[in-house]
C-alpha cells in the first residue's frame, strides 16, 4: 500500500477466535495438499478435491485456467453478494489457511458467510475469521467514497493469493478520554491530504484541513501527524466519548488542491462527498497529470 498509516500509534483490540474460526482451525490437512503439489503427479487421493481446486485457484490460477477462473468467480460473487460489506481473501500455502478480512454490518451475518466460504474451500483448507463489524450508516457511506473519483489505494492488483475488494487499511482502537490521533504516511509523489472522520451520526468531521489545521503540500512517502497526542501539541484536539463503537477515518491524496478555504468542522457527509465529487472531476479536467487516491482505516471505540 503506497498510502496507510504508519505503524503502531493505537493499536487494534485482541479479537478472541469464533467458534467458527475455532472449528475451522480444527480440521485442515495443509500437509497433505502441499504434498499433493510438490509431487505432481503422485497420488492424491487423500486430498479433498474441493481442497485442491481451491488451492490451485491461489497459488497457479494459470493452470486449468477454466476450472481456476471458476472457482474464483465463485468466490468473489460470494464476497460480493453479503449486503454493505467490504471482504477480502488472503490465502497462506504455507498453512493451508484462506483468512477472510474486512467487515460486515450485523454479527447475524458472520456464520452463514463462514459457512458458505467454507463449502467451497472444502475439508482440507481452513477459514480464519478475521472480520469486524461496521454497521450502517458508515458502511454504506464507503459506497459513496469509493464513488467520488478517486482510485482506493493498494499495492494488491496483482496478488493472486488476494481475492475480493480491499478493505481497511488498519484498526485503530481508543478508549473513552483518550485523544484521536494517528501518523500516516503520503503516497509516493507530492499530494494534498484531506482526512475525515465519518461518525455514527451520518456526518464527516475534517480532521486536515480545517481552521486549526492548514493544507499542506506532504512530500513524497513523508510522515503527517492527525490529531494530537496531549494538550500542547498543535492541531486538532478530539477527546475520545461516547457514544461508543464503529467508525471510519478516511484519507484523500491529491495532487493538487481540491478546494480552497476549509469546510465547516461537521457537516452531513452526503452533501459533502457530492462536493468532493464535483471537485475532484473539476481538478482532473483542469489537469492530465492529476493523481489521488484513497484509503480508509476503522475507528474502534469503548469506554474505559
């Protein structure tokens, strides 16, 4: 990824294994399999077929280019079709483990979608469960920012043990009285971060910029600091309080500025990314040489 956050300023909250993380973990033969792959053409009776179509999908979606393609069409229309998700694949060979990432907007949905993502995968490969919980409306407000016309960040286009759309970047996890802040990193040319917090409430709060905070041209691959740490740092201060849970923070590269002045501190996000749509399309007419991105990060809150 050529824009995230930097490393270890909040960091996410231990998740304890579902039960059906815990089952799936349970029963995989990943000895088998890659036994069955460094030994082609030795007998293979032993691994599940299932197993072994999924694993090939993976790690040589070259070979039998049909039954690959087949098997990862129907894994990426299962990702697809869960309503107001973000799901993501990553496929270890190593272990024999596929772990699904990202998030889904009610708990109730969880163990259909393992269940399901398990059938397809077969008895020989386990599914790891590491999705989170994003409820509405912050789930549904990520429809309208991947609509704005910028491109999401990633460095995972062409990562065949990846599958399905990229979720978040991190999760950053505060609890209540703590100050919101976190580091990140500018993508590698010179832009123009605008970072939003987009709250339970349907509304977006500008982190960078605002009237406290001025925009700022970020050299290539350089550190920028949202929020502040204690009370005499410059910027931004948010104390974390209730009510408690799931939110985002969303970051927009630019290559040059989108508008200028500030936006007020709160505004409803909706009316907000119809403007940041106008003028993002307004920046890329006025310059071929425009670049921008995104990427977004979860903001897990609780009480003391």
């Amino acid at each position: 990824m050529v824009f995230a956050a930097a490393d270890a300023v909040a960091q996410p909250m231990a998740e304890a294994p579902s039960q059906s993380q815990a089952l799936a973990h349970s029963s995989p033969q990943a000895s088998s399999i890659t036994a069955a792959l460094a030994f082609q053409g030795g007998d293979t009776n032993e691994v599940d077929p299932v197993s072994l179509a999924a694993f090939q999908s993976f790690t040589r979606p070259g070979d039998l280019a049909g039954q690959a393609a087949e098997v990862r069409d129907g894994l990426a229309g299962l990702l697809s079709a869960v309503p107001c998700a973000r799901l993501q694949l990553s496929f270890d060979p190593e272990t024999a483990v596929l772990e699904l990432r990202g998030h889904l907007p009610d708990n109730g949905l969880r163990a259909p979608v393992l269940a399901a993502l398990q059938a397809q995968m077969g008895r020989d490969i386990a599914v790891s469960d590491q999705m989170r919980l994003l409820p509405r409306p912050q789930c549904g407000a990520l429809s309208g920012i991947s609509t704005v016309g910028l491109p999401q960040s990633t460095d995972q286009i062409t990562n065949p043990l990846l599958l399905g759309a990229d979720a978040q970047a991190r999760v950053l996890s505060y609890s209540g009285g703590e100050k919101l802040f976190f580091d990140l990193t500018a993508p590698d040319y010179p832009a123009y971060l605008y970072v939003d917090y987009f709250d339970a409430a349907g509304d977006v709060i500008h982190l960078s910029p605002n009237a406290t905070v001025a925009l700022q041209l970020s050299p290539p691959k350089s550190a920028l600091r949202i929020g502040t740490k204690s009370a005499g740092d410059p910027g931004l201060q948010i104390t974390v309080g209730p009510p408690y849970g799931q939110e985002i923070a969303v970051a927009f590269a630019a290559s040059s500025p989108l508008y200028a002045g500030h936006r007020p501190l709160i505004e409803a996000a909706p009316a907000y990314l119809d403007f940041l749509r106008e003028q993002i399309a307004r920046a890329k007419a006025q310059d071929t040489d425009f670049k921008g991105e995104w990427v977004y990060f979860l903001i897990e809150t609780q009480a003391e």
